[in-house]
C-alpha cells in the first residue's frame, strides 16, 4: 500500500476542497423580483407605484403612500424544468416546492397637518419578508464523451506534485477521510504518473468513449428582512429608507459517474466510477436603501432609488466521496474528511429608475430600470490570506455592468384587478454565450378589492439559459465539458391583505 507521511507543508498544498469562484458570488447577487401576489403579476415593477410592501426591496419612498394599516401574507408554488443538452444528448428534468415569499406589516400615521397645508403628512412604518432568490433546481444530463474525463480533471490537481505528495498519509488509510480530490483519486487508480510530477487520466487514448451521467441538485433560497420608514411631504415628495438583512440558504449536491469504453479490456483500467460532492452554505448580511419618489402630476409618479453593496458572512459545509471499480475486480470506497470554511461576499451597489403612470381610477402602467456592475463582487477569506484572488481576478474579467427592465400594468373594473408584465433580466457576462444567465418573465394576476381586505393571484412564467460545467480544465486546448441548460419555470402566488 502506498502509505507515507506528509509534512504540514505538502497537506497545505492538497487541503482546497470546495474553492469560491464566481459563479458563487453571481448565485448571491443576482437576486430577482418577488413578495406580493400583486408586484409578481406586474413584473415587480413597483419602484414608483406605492402601497405596495414589496416596495421595501425597491424603493422604500412608495411606501409613504400609505393611508391606512396593511397585514399582508403570501403563499407560492414553483414548478420548473431544466433542459439539459450535454455532448448532443438532451435529458430533461423538473423540480417542485412551496414557499412563504412574503409576510408584511406595515403602520400608517397621519399627521396634524391640513389638507390644502404644506409639510409632512403622513409616515410609514413598515416591516417585511421578501424571498428574494430561489435555489430549487435540478440538472441532469449524460452523454458520451470522447475528448476529456473527470480523471483529467483529478490528473491536473496533481501535476506539479510529486508522487509522494498526492499519496495518502497513514492517517488517511486508517480512517479513510481524506483531504484532497486529487489523493482520492489517485488511490481510485484513476490517474497515474507520466513523468516527473506529471499526471494522466487512466484512460486509453485510443479507447476514449467514456459514458458520463451527472445530476446537480440545488435547493434553498435568500431571503429578506426590512425595516423600513418613509414619509409624504405635501403629497408631493415621498422619501423612504429600508435597513435590510438578507439570510443565505443554499444546498448542493452533485454525483458525477463515469463508465469506461467497452473496447477497453485492460485488467488496470477502470471499468466505473461515482464522485460525489455535498455542500451546505448558510449565512447573511446588512445593506441598506434610500429612495425618493415625485408626485410630477397627477397622473406621473417618478422616483429612484440605490441599494448600498451588501457584505454576506458565509460559511460553508462539504464533503465529497468516490467509489471505483478496475476491470480486475478491485473496488474503492473513499471518503473526505467533514470539512468548513469561512469567507465573505461584497455585492455590487443597484441604481434603480421607475415611473408610474396614473390612468385615473382605471388603472395604471408602471416601469423599472435597474443597473448593477456585477465586475464589483469580490470574494474575501475570513482568515485574511488571497486564496480567492484568482476568483477575484475572473470576475474582474468576465462579468460587466448589466440593465434589468420590468414593466407591468393594472386594469381597474370596479372591484375587480386584471394585471399584467414582463421582465428581462440581462447576462452579466462581457460575452454572453447561450444567453447565460439571461432570463425572461411573463407575468400576469388577477385581484379583488374591498375596503379592508384584498385577495390577489400572480402568475409568473420565466424562461432562462445557463451552463454547467462538472469540471473545468486548466489546459484550454482541450474541448471543455459544457452542458447547456434551459431553464422553464411556472409559478402561483397568493396573497391575503388585510387593511386597519
């Protein structure tokens, strides 16, 4: 057995297990709108419309327009569907869950100022859940591959160690936790020397059609807590501010399996394998908004708005696993050792436009625009050293400042509401490939209102794209694994009002 002790120096080279990257500090910025029935069914446009408490996650000032007290509770079911085409196979698969995405109360206070008087008239006091960003999905795809194959990926961990310092230690063998991807599958015999401290996959080069079947599996979401105050002035200027936490609840899991060319009847070569990998981040930050809101007519409401960078305390769970078995009937069960990590994420600030237009007591259209430079998110380690500079220095290059639009409107007959929108939220890439990160939402409601109650129903119907990489190579020569996603999603929300 290959069994040697390594020096602390050579266990620091091998310990990064589950390194941040970017797409880590992208899942935690691109929020999407959200809370009421109402603000879903218009898009979330809501920057200048008011009275609504899902304002608190866009412009706090539309929120001095409230005249009386409001308890609102909200219900969502989503269902979506991933579309995955990996290496020319198309495989589809669909995720369900139900969420509360918002609970709201807000307190209105009249002033003893007079009507036809200037001054502040009224103040708001609101406070509020809003999920912000769901998680739930499912990827699923397979395909045969004949380019590259995880063990590549495990093979250049290992390049520029030597022997003895991708092997196991004592420890490791003893209780079969290990710290390393790469020590973990060397002991799988799934790569192997080539020459000095260089490593190759255990795969021939002319048996190269290796079977590939991965699933990721994602759940959780973020949501937000705010406090909010806002004020009328002579019913023409409304300004608001929020102080914001938002919570962090994300869940991963992930199995690659690899089953080797039938051609490939070598007693060493591996006949398959399974690597499996879990991670659990929990955690949340402060930020803050200020807005303004301007009454230009009776029938034109603007306003804007900024939301402060946010930064996220994180802290991550994982292990990881791998089972493989050689064609002359050695099997190997690996285990990683239970390991955590502390970091930390700064958002980039959002800039917000809207406007408003009042079509009398017949209804409305109401506009948001919103930009945030994603280049500004930056990873940091709690413990103080750069060991996500090279994440940093990826988002430096390949993310950009990006424009997101709602529009949405709302049609009055009598008591009765019939809403509609539509939102683009733009890639946040430099060169959006496949539209990643791109999505667009049609959205629509109906609603009753009373003096002291409202009932609402929003619909929601998202179209986006993406890609997933189970692993990424160093040498760019290589043709990279890419699968590329679309993601379906539908979703009804409820919300019960009650006004004091």
């Amino acid at each position: 057995m290959k069994r040697l002790i390594l020096t602390s120096i050579i266990s620091m080279v091998c310990l990064p297990l589950f390194a941040q990257n970017d797409m880590d500090a992208i899942r935690y910025t691109n929020k999407k709108f959200g809370s009421t029935a109402k603000s879903v069914s218009i898009a979330g446009a809501v920057g200048a419309l008011g009275a609504d408490i899902s304002s608190a996650s866009v412009n706090p000032a539309a929120l001095a327009q409230y005249k009386k007290g409001e308890f609102s509770f909200s219900l969502g079911f989503v269902n979506a569907k991933n579309t995955s085409t990996y290496l020319g196979n198309t495989v589809s698969d669909n995720t369900f869950n139900m969420n509360i995405p918002n609970v709201g109360l807000v307190i209105a206070n009249k002033t003893a100022i007079k009507k036809n008087e200037r001054g502040w008239k009224n103040y708001s006091l609101a406070i509020n859940m809003a999920r912000v960003a769901d998680f739930n999905k499912v990827v699923n795809f397979s395909g045969v591959n004949n380019h590259t194959s995880l063990m590549d990926y495990f093979a250049e961990r290992a390049n520029g160690l030597s022997k003895s310092q991708v092997r196991a230690t004592n420890e490791e063998f003893d209780n079969n936790e290990y710290t390393s991807k790469a020590t973990m599958a060397w002991e799988a015999y799934l790569f192997d020397s080539v020459g000095n401290k260089q490593y190759a996959a255990n795969a021939s080069p002319i048996f190269h059609a290796i079977y590939q079947k991965g699933v990721m599996q994602q759940s959780g979401g973020m949501n937000e807590y705010n406090f909010s105050l806002a004020g009328n002035y002579s019913d023409v200027v409304y300004l608001g501010a929020t102080l914001c936490y938002t919570s962090v609840n994300f869940s991963e899991t992930r199995t690659h399996a690899e089953t080797n060319d039938p051609l490939n009847t070598a007693a060493s070569a591996f006949d398959h394998f399974t690597y499996s990998e879990h991670l659990e981040t929990s955690g949340g930050g402060f930020s803050g908004r200020l807005g303004i809101v301007v009454k230009a007519h009776d029938f034109l409401r603007i306003g804007a708005a900024i939301q402060t960078p946010q930064l996220l305390n994180l802290d991550d769970d994982y292990d990881f696993g791998l089972k493989s078995r050689l064609r002359n009937g050695n099997e190997y069960d690996l285990k990683s050792k239970q390991g955590q990590y502390a970091y930390s994420l700064l958002t980039p600030a959002k800039y917000t436009l809207s406007a408003t237009g009042i079509i009398g007591k017949k209804g409305f259209i109401s506009a948001d625009i919103e930009n945030i430079d994603y280049s500004a998110m930056r990873l940091r380690s709690t413990d103080g050293s750069n060991a996500m500079e090279i994440a940093n220095d990826d988002i430096r290059g390949k993310y950009t400042d990006a424009f997101n639009y709602r529009l949405g409107g709302e049609l009055v007959i009598d008591e009765f509401r019939i809403r509609g929108g539509y939102a683009h939220y733009a890639s946040p890439f430099n060169e959006s490939k496949n539209g990643n990160l791109k999505s667009k939402y049609i959205t629509g409601g109906l609603g009753i209102k009373d003096k002291n109650w409202a009932l609402d129903l929003g619909l929601v119907h998202m179209v986006g794209d993406d890609i997933f990489q189970p692993y990424v190579l160093n040498d760019n020569t290589r043709q990279q694994a890419v699968a590329n996603n679309t993601f379906i999603g539908n979703s009804i929300q409820i919300t019960f009002t009650s006004r004091f």
